[in-house]
C-alpha cells in the first residue's frame, strides 16, 4: 500500500469490513447477554457478557466506554463464586488506562489471575511500565519457555526494541505472528503495526509502510491501522493527505489525543487558527477524563502543555504526576522536557539523566535529551546524544506520536 | 496513543476461537469387507461440523497420515521397566527413522470443493480437486481405484461421554470452571465407575438429571475433595453406577475424510505389511499466510530445533500449525489429559513416563470399583475398599501396580476377529497406545484393538484394560467384551442396569460407502469428545 493510497477515499458503499464484522457479532453477544448481571446468572453468562462490553470499548476505541465496564465487572465479580478471569480482566483494563497501581494489588489479592500465563505477562508488562526492565524481560522469558504465547513474545520484542536491538526486536515480533493462525487476523494486523513502528523509529519509511498495508489486509477497516498511517504520512511530509486521515479518524473515534495531533499538523502547516480549535477540543478531552478520576491522559497533558498550548508550568505539574504513577524512561524524559520548557534546565538535565540510565536506545529519547543538556549548558552530551539520535534515526522527524 | 506496545490494548482475557474445525473426534479403520479387486482399508477421521456439516472451514488442512509395517512380534517377552522402556525406545526409531509414513492432504477451497493429495504412496502421487458431501472413486496413476468422501455425516461415535467425565470427575462437564483455574478442571476426588458415598458434585442428582448433559452450574466453593470413605449404596444395597448407557452424540453431525483405498496402493509389500498403521492431524492456516504467501524465517539461532523441524515440512505445511491429532480413542483423554502439549499422535514415546504413571492414578482410582463389583482386576490397587485419589509420583513405584494392565494379553470374546485363523498375537495396552496410532490388522475384521470398525463400542473396551483377562466369569475368561454384556449387569448390584455406553449408534450405518450415516437435517454441531472450555480458551487473543 502506498502512502496515497493509505489516505484515500473509501468507496461509498463499501462492503463490510473485518472490522465491522467483529463489531458485528460483538454486538450480538452484547445484545444476547442483557441481563446477564442480575440473578439469577451464572459464571459463564456474566463473564461472556462482561468480556463483550470490555472488547467492544477496546475495539472501538472508546476509554469512556471501557471506563463504564469497570462497574459491570464489579458487579460480576459480586455475582459469582469463582471471580478469578475476572478479576484478570479488571487488571488489564486498570493497566489499560494506566492505573499501575491498581493492576499490581488485584493481581496480587487474586492468586489465579497472578499466576495464570496472561497474569505473568500483565505482571512483566508492570514491570515494564514501572521501570524494572530487566525484571520485565526475564518474566516475559519466563513465560515464553512455558507457553508461548505470542502476547509475551510482543512484549519480550518491545524490550529489546527500546533497548536497542531492533533485529532481535523485529525477530521477537516475527515469532509472534508465527504463532497466531487464521482465526486471529486482528492480532496479526497489530504485530504488524509494531514492525511498522520499529522500523519507523529507524528512518525506514518504505518499511514501515509495508507493514502498514498488511496490517490492512489482515484485518480491515481498523481505525488503528488508519491511524498509524497517518501518523506515517506526517513523518513523510504529505501533511495534507495526513490532515484529511485524522479528520476521518475523529470523525469515527473519540480521543482527545487525536484532535492534538491534528493540531500539531495544523501548526506544521501554519495554520494556527485550526490548530487552536483543536487544542482547545483536545485539551478538554483530556481534563475531562481527569475530572472523572482517570490518569490516562496525564502524561498526554505534560506534552500537551509543551507541544500545544505551551505553559512550561503546568506542564512539569502534570508531569510530575505522571512520574508519580509510573517512574519510566518514558516519564522521566517526559518531566525533563517539562521542566527544560519550564526553565528549569538543570533539574531537567537531572531527569533527562536518569531517562538514559534505563538504557533505552530512541532516537526521539535522544534528540529530547541533546535539547535539555543544550538548554542545561551541558554542550558535549548534547552533542553526543545528537550524534546517537542520528545514528539511531536519520530521518527523526519534527511530528512525534506517543505510543 | 500510548497502548505502550500492549497487546491486550486490542484483546480481552478470552480468546475468539470457539468450537474448531479443527478439533478430531475419531480415527475409524478396517479392513473393507469388498474384496473386489483386491484387499482394501477403510479409514474414516471425523471431526467438528463446523461451520456446519457439510460445510468445512477453508483454513484447516487435514492429513490422515498412512505407515504400512509388519506386525509387532514378540521375540522376547520381557515385561520389565527395562523391557518397557526399550519398547518405547524401538518404536520411538522406527516412526523417527524407518517408516516414512505417507499421507492423505485434504483442504478446502472457498467454493466448498476439496483438494485432495495423496503424497508418499508407492502407488504414486495425485491430486485432484472434488466436489464435497460426494462419494467418488478416484484413480491412482497406477490405476487403483480410491474411494473418497469428505462432507458432513452423522457422528458415528456412540458413547456415554457424561458417564465419563463423571467417572473421572471432570469438572468443565459440570461446571462451569474459569480459565484462571486450570486445577479446577480434573477434580482431587477418587476416579471411578461407582458412585461414591457424598460425592455430591459429581454424583446423579436426580432434581437436576440433566447435568454434565447440557446443564451446567458455577462451581460451588471448595475445597473439592472427597472426604469419605465408601461406596455410595442404595437402599436395596445397590451401586449407583456412574454412566448411563445413554448416546450423548445422537442426532449430532461430523464432518469426515472417508476412504476406502487398495492395500496394493499403499505398499509395495502387501503380504508382508499386514498392519496399516493410521493417524489424522489437522493444521490450521498461518496468520501471515492468510494475508499473503511469506517465506518462513527459520529462527535458527534461537530455536535451533525448529529448523531441524521446518525442514521436515514442505511448502505447504509449513504455511499451517499442528493443532490436533487422532489415533487411539481415549488416548489423549484418559491417558494424557488432554493438554495441547501432549497432543502427539505418533510421536507420543515422549509420553511414556507420563503414560505409565497417568494409568495408575487411572488405576487407583477404577480398580477398587471393578473389584467391588466382584470382577477380578488388572491393577494393583492392595484390595483397597474404596476408589483411591492417588499419584503416583514415580515410575519406579507406578510400574509394579500397572505391570499387567500394560502386559496382558486383551483377549477377544470369540474368534470371529481372526477370520483367517492366524497365529496373530492378542494386543496389549502398551502397544495400542504408544504410539498413538490406529493399527489396522489386514488379516482381522478390524475390530478394536485391531483397528476400530464403526460398530465397536470402543470406549467400554477401554474400559476392559482394567479387568483382569485371566480371571473367568461363568466359566469363561474375561475379555474386551465383558463390560457390553448385558447379563453381568443384570446380575450386578448396581443401577441402573446397563453396560457403561450404548451398544451400537442412533442410526444404523451403511453397508457400503460411504458407511457412515447420513448427516442429520439439522445443523447441529458435534459435542467433541472432550469438552471444549464453556468460552473460550484465553491462550489466543
């Protein structure tokens, strides 16, 4: 699939998408389950029910929805003896929208979700999330040697991903699609996106766009597919044909974050009027989650403050919060950048400092990092870090997506 | 969009994958009764009617795998742990190195038509795409006529599986068991063929007659162990026996890979290979494949076996995964619980160890209810009372007590099997189920052991491992029919009344090709023979 092609019209009548079709009978099973969380029930009828509202949200995209699942499991868990797939499930939506610290105490209160194999793998990708990557990886390995399944070996690729070794990397991702059949073509279609994005983070366009497009074939009509094309077509330069995706994604899903990226691309385009439209949509969204109680869009909104409508000070408050939740490379780069556009260069420099001691090897984590020591008067590890973002990527663009 | 690389950003704890098209049910095989022509077997693999009967799934690809060999002879009788081992050891090289099984490749195009391979077969190699649900004869290059179906039937196996998923209180029947629970599915209660006093999870309750037959319950809190200490009895001192007699597969479909195929086209040595050994598999499509015909990368580095593996496949195989296979009824149910892993068909040896310790937890358990019934039993249970749950955690300590299940000679009821009056020894348990494979004897009737005609009632034969065949009942020896005889239940104290599973199937089967009955007009799906999880596995997203 060509880049044009990723952004082209779709047919006016097109026929119905694997997408669709999964929503379809997602639908169904929703519909056959009404009534399913009031007794009399039983274990079977609530956890199918519960498992179609949790998929539905996932599938569609739509944190508002998977927020409101949170209750439909409470009440199954209440409704059944033996809660345990549940109580698994609560934890990968807890971890979904970032609650870290929710994810580690239910898994840690509910023995048969911790050590089922799906429990390690949520257990490693925790580690993960909260800076141990070495723990991480051996847990990932661990439950590779007893089952491998391709949602640890995704996990294990990632590792070495953001630790510099994209060939193993990529090698991890190809093993993990060698283990999925014909029946789990959306699960293919998303290691694919993850080939794509590894090799985008190394300047291989052409690459990437392969994978783009069979990840399109695989599972059609993927609002994910779509965005991550777009995210492709900015970092190409086709920043119009990139516009007109993310204004087709809004259209069909409601994330906050989506409506920032498009504002950036409007400011790529000197278009500040727009962009200003879309910041302020965006920013509502993600402080509307949070007056809900979510921490899912605290990190957005410390890149928010720095990228969209820049206050230097807010920006390291939500930033601050976000290391509280999760202390990462991730994190930690982002309260450095924070506080560089804060004017706190020093502390930042210190924070910046402690992102690179994880060992991560990114481009982009690099080119922010010769910014904060540049800023930070460190001259020479600006310039080494600027060297390393190049040998990394050569072709690091200006249009950055959070994954 | 900040998933952080997390897969189940896109998948829940459940998998999408319900009931498979690639789930075998059973591998049938007999000599043909038509001798035109020559001498011909019938091998017939069914499986999950899915989508429906008569429809099949374009992403699965079944083999029946075909190894023509001579019958096991029995030089040197020695029935040690050592004897047993080299036993194990000398298949282990004869299925790795000496027999170059051929096959029987079937898939299926989107239009519902079948292509057909026949790979490795002296009588020469031919593909030829067919119609389904039609009976045809095919044409070998060397002109020997083929006899195919593949299409929808009715499900020939004829069985009380409740009764014994009872037996061994396979919870999953019952309850309804989560995924996060994998101890929960075989419960730590004593196997058996008898009721056991307050074993209220798993005995018949008659205000809920249809559980473990369709109904399930959520399984209550434990702990589920069982904590007394004798048979359950009646008040006219009646056993509750824990099967019923009932068919659990009436009215239910498969589909099938049905065939009838000259012994001449399978081997250049007819009169020397007189067992045709059978075993199916099937493989589901690749996920890469699915979108596009990708060369696999073997990880050689990493995976150095695998490669060693790849190479065995061609091209086409290599663009699938095994999924399941089929060979000897209840050999991966009873003896292998049924774990994917162990899903191995012939190359089972692995299994050995396991396999002799798996028959005495079997044995503790089965044992003291056929002796309770006044049967003489083929295991060492120390004349316990009561069923026992029990492992053993030592082959060194399981041997001694399985020695005669896996040694006896399974003695046939008459000798009706041996039509030709051969001097062809009786089959034993440890050579029908390692290796898994169905081994037609070309000079008997087919019946089980000897291969597995559509009439057999294979699972109460199975069941007969556990008697002892010395012993004689009504001044007859005990053979692999005892247990399907009516009489001895007449005058057994138990109830109800029956033999363990039914005596011959809902529909009769036919007398010629395709043999196995029509397919019933509605489109249900065939129950597999183990039950498949109440949702979905959670090892596939």
């Amino acid at each position: 699939m060509s880049l044009a092609a990723a952004a082209a019209p779709r047919a006016a009548a097109p026929p119905a998408t694997d997408f669709a079709r999964e929503l379809r009978r997602i639908d169904a099973r929703i519909a056959a389950g009404e009534g399913a969380l009031a007794p009399p029930t039983d274990t079977e009828r609530v956890t199918t029910y519960v498992d179609a509202l949790y998929r539905r949200a996932l599938l569609t995209g739509d944190l508002d929805a998977l927020e409101r699942v949170e209750p439909a499991i409470d009440r199954g868990i209440g409704l059944i003896t033996h809660p345990g797939d549940l109580h698994l499930l609560k934890a990968r939506l807890a971890f979904h929208l970032h609650r870290l610290a929710d994810v580690g105490r239910i898994l840690e209160a509910v023995a048969p979700a911790r050590t089922c194999p799906e429990g390690q793998t949520l257990l490693a990708d925790l580690d993960f999330q909260q800076g141990r990557y070495a723990a991480a990886a051996a847990r990932y390995e661990a439950v590779i040697a007893k089952d491998r399944h391709w949602g640890a070996l995704a996990g294990l690729a990632y590792h070495h991903f953001k630790m510099g070794d994209p060939a193993h990397a990529d090698r991890l991702y190809a093993e993990a699609e060698d283990e999925l059949t014909a029946k789990e073509m959306r699960a293919f279609a998303w290691l694919e996106l993850q080939r794509g994005v590894l090799d985008l983070a190394h300047g291989r366009r052409d690459e990437t766009a392969a994978h783009y497009a069979r990840a399109e074939r695989a599972y059609s009509g993927w609002w994910v597919a779509d965005e991550h094309c777009a995210e492709l077509l900015a970092v190409a330069g086709d920043l119009e044909a990139a516009t007109e995706l993310y204004e087709r994604l809004i259209s069909q899903v409601s994330r906050p974050e989506l409506q920032q990226l498009l504002g950036q691309l409007h400011v790529l385009m000197e278009r500040p009027g727009r962009a200003r439209s879309r910041f302020v949509q965006a920013r509502a969204g993600y402080l509307d989650s949070v007056r809900r109680g979510g921490v899912h869009y605290i990190h957005h909104l410390a890149d928010f403050y720095c990228e969209a409508i820049a206050n230097g000070a807010r920006a390291v408050e939500w930033a601050r919060r976000d290391v509280a939740l999760r202390e990462n490379f991730i994190t930690q780069a982002a309260l450095a950048w924070a506080l560089m556009r804060g004017g706190a260069p020093a502390e930042a420099a210190e924070w910046m400092d402690r992102a690179l001691a994880s060992g991560v090897q990114d481009a982009h984590l690099f080119a922010q990092a010769a910014a904060v020591y540049g800023a930070a008067g460190e001259a020479e590890k600006a310039a080494s870090c600027l060297d390393r973002s190049r040998q990394f990527n050569p072709r690091l663009s200006r249009f950055h997506v959070h994954r | 969009m900040a998933d952080h690389n997390d897969p189940n950003a896109v998948n829940s704890i459940f998998s999408d994958i319900e009931v498979s098209a690639a789930d075998l049910y059973d591998i049938f095989g007999f000599p043909s009764d038509d001798r035109d022509g020559g001498e011909k077997v019938v091998i017939a693999l069914t499986f999950a009617a899915v989508p429906i009967a008569g429809t099949l799934d374009s992403d699965l690809l079944y083999r029946i795998r075909i190894a023509p060999d001579r019958r096991i002879q029995r030089n040197e009788d020695d029935q040690s742990l050592a004897g047993l081992l080299r036993y194990f050891d000398d298949v282990k090289k004869k299925y790795a190195s000496t027999l170059k099984p051929a096959e029987v490749r079937v898939t299926i195009d989107p239009n519902n038509r079948a292509m057909v391979k026949f790979i490795g077969f002296p009588g020469g190699a031919f593909s030829k795409l067919i119609d389904t649900n039609t009976s045809l004869t095919l044409q070998s290059p060397g002109g020997h006529p083929i006899k195919i179906y593949v299409g929808g039937r009715d499900d020939a196996f004829f069985n009380d599986l409740p009764g014994f998923f009872r037996s061994i209180n396979y919870a999953p029947q019952f309850y309804h068991v989560p995924h996060t629970m994998p101890e929960a599915r075989e419960l730590p209660i004593p196997k058996t063929f008898l009721e056991l006093e307050g074993n209220d999870l798993f005995n018949y309750d008659p205000k809920n007659p249809m559980l473990g037959r369709g109904v399930k319950l959520d399984l209550p809190p434990g702990p589920w162990s069982w904590t007394g200490n004798k048979f359950k009895k009646d008040a006219d001192g009646n056993f509750r026996f824990v099967y019923s007699g009932q068919d659990a597969q009436a009215g239910k479909n498969v589909n099938a890979i049905i065939l009838e195929i000259p012994l001449a086209y399978l081997t250049d040595a007819p009169n020397d290979h007189r067992v045709v050994n059978a075993w199916g598999e099937s493989w589901v499509r690749k996920a890469a494949h699915k979108v596009e015909s990708i060369p696999d990368e073997p990880f050689w580095i990493e995976r150095p076996f695998d490669l060693v593996g790849l190479l065995e496949l061609d091209d086409e195989l290599k663009q699938y995964k095994l999924v399941d296979t089929d060979g000897q009824a209840f050999a991966d149910a009873a003896l292998s619980e049924r774990e994917d892993s162990r899903q191995m068909g012939a190359n089972n040896f692995w299994l050995a160890p396991h396999f002799v310790k798996r028959l005495a937890h079997l044995g503790w358990g089965f044992g003291p209810s056929v002796s309770a019934l006044g049967l003489k039993c083929s295991f060492d249970h120390d004349n316990s009372p009561v069923s026992v749950h029990r492992f053993e955690h030592s082959v060194l300590t399981a041997f001694p007590r399985v020695k005669k299940v896996l040694f006896q000679d399974l003695r046939m009821p008459d000798d009706t099997w041996n039509p030709k009056g051969l001097d062809i020894p009786l089959r034993r348990a440890v050579e029908i189920f390692i290796p898994n494979v169905n081994s037609i004897d070309m000079d008997t009737t087919g019946t089980w052991p000897f291969g597995r005609r559509l009439e057999d009632q294979v699972a109460t034969r199975f069941l007969s491992v556990f008697l002892d065949m010395d012993a004689e009942i009504k001044g007859k020896k005990y053979s692999v029919e005892l247990l399907n005889d009516q009489s001895l239940w007449d005058a057994a104290p138990i109830v109800p009344k029956t033999p363990p599973n039914p005596l011959k199937n809902d529909v009769p089967f036919l007398k010629a090709f395709p043999y196995l009955a029509e397919p019933h007009p509605e489109t249900a799906t065939a129950s597999p023979t183990y039950p498949s999880p109440t949702y979905p596995s959670p090892t596939a997203p």
